[in-house]
C-alpha cells in the first residue's frame, strides 16, 4: 500500500516536469518592455550596486544609498514608477556583478562598470552610456620617493581587485615598461586597502575616483598620494541585459536626461517653473511639449520627474563627488560646451 | 544476482519500481534544468563551450610553481591555480597531521600542564570560524611582521618579512642523477625491511632495519655528490633599493605571505579535530591490550607501535580522510587573501574576464570532485591497508 502511494507521488512529480518543460520558452522578441512590465508589476527597480564606493555607491549606517551610480537607478525609478526612491539595491563584488545581471537578479547595473568591448559584446549586456569618464591611476606612500610611474622599478608589488580591468590594464602597463612586477589581487575592495595599509604592496592600482575615495579609508590618508598619469581609459556606466532593447532606452535616456538637463540649466528646483519657457527643447524637457515618453510606453513627465526628483548632472556631481572632495575638479566629466567631454545626443 | 534468479524473483522486480522511477525522476529534473540554462542562454545570445581555454589570458598571476605569464593561455591559469590549490592543501595536510597527532596524544598526557594546553588548543581553534581565524593570521601577520629594510634575518641566507619568506633557491646540475639515487634509495629500504621481515618471522633474528633505512637514505644521494657529477649551488636573495623608501628582495624563492597564513589556518584548525580522532582512537585501544602486551615483556615502545597504533589507526583513519577533504575544499577560501588559488584565478579572475560562468563553474566544481575523491580512495586504500585481516 505504502510502495503504490509513494508510487503515485513520483509518476505525478515527473509529469509535473514533463508540463513545465513544454510550458517554458518564448519572452524575447515580443514589442513590449517585458522587465518594463516587471518592474511596474514588482513596483520597484532592480538595481545592482558596489559593495561600498564613496561617491559612486555607498550606504550610510541607515542602508541609505547614494551617489552618482546610485542616481541613475533612481532616475529610472522616477521615470518608469513615479518615484526615485522606489529602488532595491543589491550590492554586487566585481565577480558576481555581471552573473547577477544575465540571471536577472538585478535589471540595471549601475556599479563603476568600465565600458569595453569584450563586455559589450561577448556575455550578452549592452552598456547604455557613460556617467563617469575614468582612467586607472596608481596610489603610493607620500614618502616613497615615487613621484611619477617613471620611478617604478623592476620588483614591485602592485595590489589591486580581482575580476576587474585594473588586472588587464596593469599588465599592459608594465609589459610596455618593461617592468617586472608581483600582482596581488583581492576579491574586496576592503582587503585591498587593508593590505596596502600594512605594506604588503608597494602601490596600489584601480580608477583613480576610486583611489581618491578609498584613500579616505585608510589610517592616514595624508601619508599616500596618486600619482598624476592615468594609465588607461575606463569610461564607467549602466549596463543591462542584451534582448530588451525598449528597457535599454529608458536607462539610456534617463542617463542623458539628467546630462542633458544640465545643458540647459535645467535644475531640480526650477525645473517645474520652465514647463512655459521659450525654449522648445527645455519644453520637451520638462514635458510641455511633444510626446517623448511614449516611444518607451511611458507618460509625458518621465523626464521631469527625473530632473526633479534626482537632479541634473552638475547637481549630481557636485553633490557626491565634488562636495564630498573625491575629485573637485570635473575634469573630462565636465559638458562638451565647458571643455570637458560630456556630450549626449539630444532628447527630441 | 545472475539473470535466472533475477527474471524469477517478482518480488524483487516489484521493488525496482519506484527506484526507476525515482532515478527516471532525477534525470527529468536534470535535463529541465539544462535545457531551461540552453534556452536562457540562446535568448541573450551567449553561446557555450569551451573555446575560450585556448585564449590568451592577459592576465598575471602572482605566484605560480610553473612557467606562467599573461601571454599564456586560460588552460595555462587554470593548471596555475589548480598547483596552488595542490600545494596549500598539501603543506596543510602535513602540518596539521604532525600537529593533530601531537596535540591528541598530548590531550592524554599524564602531564598536567601538557594535557591542559592541548586542550585549550583544541577548544579555542575548533569553535572560531575559519574565515576569522584566516583574516587573523593574514592581517595579524602582516602588521607583525617586518618591512624589508628591517627583515629577520635567518643566518645571511633567509629572510623574513612582510612581502614574503625569502629562502635561498636551489641551482642544480645533474638533477635528474639525484632523483635516481633517491628512487634507488626507496628500492633498497623496501628490500631491506622485506628481508627483515622475513629473518625475523622465519629465524626470530632482529635486523635494526630502520636505522639501516635512515643510513640508505642519506648515503645514497651522498654518493651521487661524490661520483654522480650532481652540484647543488645557492642563489640568496639580495636586499635591492627600488625608490627612497621601498625596499624588496631580488632572487632567491619567496614565499609568500598569503601561503603562509593560508597553510597556517587551514593547518591549525584542521589540527584540533584531527587531534580528536587520534585521541578517539588511542582511547579506543581497550586497556586489557596494553597491559597484555606489557606482560609479555614489550617495552613501551613497543606496545605503542606494534600494539596500540594499529588498532588505533583503523578508528583514527576514516574520520581523518573527512578532514584532509574538508582542508581540502576549504583552501577555495584562499581568495579572500588574495592567494591565487583555483578559485582565485579561475572561478574569479578567468570567469570575470571570459563571462562564462557556467563553464568555469564546472569544471571548477569537478576539479574539486575529482581532488576530493582521489584523497579519499587513496585513504580507503590505506585504511583498507591496516583494516584487520580475516583468517
């Protein structure tokens, strides 16, 4: 009696599978956002995140996030949902960053990802655009006598993070030296600097935003300084899933709204009084004017709510990299009409 | 079971059923699962295999017993990390035997102080997670220990510090003559207790084979010093200035900081249960054995290796191979400092660059299997070995 019972349970559990295969399938292709739709569904964005940058992403003791990489997922927040702080954040290692992403744990990574084209085109994301023009820079001790990356030498230890470009970079850089060197990769930020501090290395290489912010980390941020050359260019920005192109533009877009904004002296407070201006782009900005949100399914004040809720991008900045003495100067990240090299098509 | 008696047998065919079922089951399960992965896959274009092993891994890795650079291939990292993870677990298995034994015959000590600290050992070590306990030695290593300029010295030839344990390295010349006679050596210690054995069981003659053994062992390769042609020369590492402050030492073996508290932790926790099972097994060992044995006049000595021990071995062993595989597995937390184990540099640094998860996680996890169950039938060889014979 118990044998045919327990029969029974595994004859239905197998057809149980055989259902579930012929069900699964289908998603891609069809017109409609379908992580637009799970996002409004599920009434928060997905948004993966460092474990811990300054200025980039960083909680405070509350597990209040913020910062600029922060932002673009708030931005996207207030745009598809209504409000920016309608957003989950997982923090992601470098390692597991992009996993997280394919397996759809998170639908944006917003998390100092450096743009390349091995990324872009081999693991199935895109990248949207940049938010943070970066190069990887090398941090020393003040008294080292290293003045310029010049003055290394054959026999140095250099400690940086697994899984990032940094590794690739770093050998690049002392190949083309000809310098031989002993790299020491740890999987978190944290130990990195833990280990510099205690002198296991003699330099220490990742972004230069991220040298400055983890310098104010250490013991004695006053004991070590960047050296000046950037050895790379790391463009940093959104990633999401390949196969959503609709998805793809509104994080697109949100981004180069809030650059955009900024162009226009559009700002959080004044936004909402420049809905009458005569400037027909600031129109279509704000939402007076044309149906931009409609391409994406979205309302009319998608992009006013961004302005409004998370800011332009010199706000941004100022707010979490400036203000906070990351990096005062904007350098590259300042707009194309100002020098720098911030320049994003226009939202018409 | 034959086939007549199998085709006859209804009531055992009755009870095949649901393990077929059960097995047909597992196997559902398993191919959903696949082809669910093959079709997620396929939707965000990411194709499978394993191509990618014959690419240039641009990469470097810090520490590696073979020739290595970025210009080699990912096959080439893997086999990199795969010899770290061999060696970490290696040295730690040594260690944490020679210190398990020695800790659990301690724990039964007749000496109050002695039996009290192996105690405290075992009861500090086992109860602190093994991460903690790595963070510790990592950290409390590298702040203890000395920057270059200011290295413990060992002799002129040996230093210690903070980027690493520099030792001399060895030049050879003829090495492979040297490997002979050590191997020729082994032949001869094998011969010499075979014909021990047997003086003593066919004649009741002692032969001192072991010190014959220790005397074969070194004069052999003695000898090929002398008339073999073998040189050994030594390269001691030097202290170099590389910029007003920084200072490291050029030549020589370094051992790195990350090796040392690796094998130390996995080493000193590993120990203390370790040294449980030795004690499980000596306790084990019924009183009467060795008193029987002392009345026939062995010394103590005597009772321990040819009374106690053996009988101790077959409780100490099975318990003792779990924890040389749980050493084992748990070097992969090797990368939470940075020593450039499998995991490291294959299921961290390979995987980011490449994105293929799940061919990496793979063969990293079969890596393992295979490791864990070549210890394992190595050791059930051994037990097998000691296990008591049946007349």
């Amino acid at each position: 009696m118990f044998n045919t019972f327990k029969n029974l349970i595994l004859i239905v559990s197998a057809s149980l599978v055989l259902i579930a295969c012929g069900q699964q399938g289908g998603g891609a292709g069809s017109k409609k956002s379908k992580t637009l739709q799970n996002t409004q569904k599920a009434g928060f964005v997905k948004c993966g995140v460092s474990q811990g940058l300054p200025g980039f992403s960083n909680a405070d003791t509350a597990g209040n996030w913020s910062g600029i990489d922060v932002d673009v997922c708030r931005a996207v927040a207030a745009a598809v949902l209504g409000d920016a702080d309608k957003v989950k954040y997982t923090p992601l290692s470098a390692k597991e960053r992009f996993t997280a992403l394919i397996a759809g744990e998170i639908d944006i990574l917003s998390r100092n990802t450096t743009w390349t084209l091995s990324r872009d085109a081999d693991i199935g994301l895109t990248f949207v655009g940049v938010n943070f023009y970066d190069g990887q820079g090398f941090m020393v001790r003040k008294n080292s006598g290293i003045n310029s990356v010049n003055d290394f030498q054959s026999g140095i230890s250099a400690c940086t993070n697994t899984g990032t470009t940094t590794e690739l970079n770093m050998r690049d850089f002392f190949n083309s030296k000809n310098i031989s060197y002993e790299p020491i990769a740890f999987e978190k930020a944290d130990e990195v600097v833990a280990a510099y501090d205690a002198g296991r290395c003699d330099t220490y290489t990742t972004d230069k935003s991220g040298l400055a912010a983890q310098r104010t980390k250490m013991t004695a941020p006053d004991d070590h300084k960047v050296l000046p050359e950037t050895i790379s260019k790391e463009p940093l920005g959104p990633v999401v899933r390949q196969g959503d192109a609709v998805w793809e533009d509104i994080v697109r877009w949100s981004l180069n709204v809030m650059i955009e904004a900024e162009e226009y002296g559009i700002t959080s407070s004044n936004a909402s009084s420049l809905k009458d201006s005569e400037n027909p782009q600031i129109k279509r900005l704000v939402g007076s004017e044309g149906e931009l949100g409609s391409a994406f399914g979205l309302d009319n004040e998608w992009s006013l709510r961004i302005i409004e809720q998370v800011g332009n991008y010199g706000e941004i900045y100022e707010k979490h990299i400036a203000s906070t003495g990351i990096m005062p100067d904007r350098g590259p990240n300042e707009l194309w009409t100002k020098g720098g090299i911030l320049y994003v098509a226009p939202a018409r | 079971m034959n086939l007549k008696t199998f085709s006859l047998d209804l009531k055992n065919k009755k009870r095949l059923i649901p393990q077929v079922l059960t097995l047909l089951f597992i196997v559902l399960l398993i191919s959903y699962f696949t082809f669910n992965a093959q079709v997620n896959m396929d939707n965000r274009g990411i194709a499978f295999g394993f191509g990618f092993l014959t690419q240039e891994a641009s990469f470097d890795i810090g520490f590696s017993l073979i020739d290595y650079d970025g210009s080699r291939s990912y096959a080439r990292a893997f086999l990199v990390g795969l010899l770290n993870t061999l060696l970490v677990s290696v040295i730690g298995i040594i260690i944490a035997t020679l210190i398990g034994v020695t800790v659990g015959i301690g724990r039964l000590s007749s000496n109050y102080l002695v039996a009290k600290f192996a105690e405290v050992y075992v009861e500090i070590f086992r109860n602190i997670p093994l991460l903690l306990q790595l963070f510790f030695w990592y950290f409390a290593a590298l702040r203890a220990l000395p920057l270059p300029e200011q290295a413990m010295n060992f002799n002129d030839i040996s230093y210690l510090t903070v980027k690493g344990w520099y030792v001399p390295k060895f030049i050879w010349t003829n090495f492979s003559i040297f490997i002979y006679s050590v191997i020729a050596a082994f032949i001869a210690i094998i011969f010499v207790s075979k014909h021990a054995k047997k003086q003593r069981e066919e004649f009741g003659k002692h032969i001192p084979s072991f010190y014959i053994g220790i005397t074969l062992l070194f004069a052999l390769p003695f000898l090929s010093f002398l008339i073999g042609g073998v040189e050994l020369e030594f390269e001691i590492p030097v202290l170099k200035q590389m910029s007003a402050t920084i200072f490291n030492f050029r030549g020589g073996v370094s051992i790195i900081p990350e090796l040392m508290a690796l094998a130390m932790a996995l080493s000193m926790y590993t120990a203390t249960f370790i040294a449980e099972n030795v004690r499980a097994g000596i306790l084990g060992v019924g009183k009467g054995q060795k008193e029987a044995a002392a009345s026939i006049g062995l010394t103590k000595a005597q009772i321990l290796k040819l009374v106690v021990l053996p009988q101790a071995l077959r409780i100490i062993i099975p318990p003792t191979t779990n924890q040389y595989l749980n050493l084992t597995k748990n070097s992969s937390l090797a990368a939470a400092i940075a020593y450039p184990d499998i995991v490291l540099v294959f299921a961290g640094t390979a995987l980011m660059q490449t994105g293929r998860a799940i061919e990496i996680v793979s063969i990293t996890m079969g890596t393992y299997l295979l490791l864990s169950l070549s210890i394992s039938s190595f050791m059930n060889w051994y037990n097998q070995s000691v296990a008591i014979k049946e007349k």
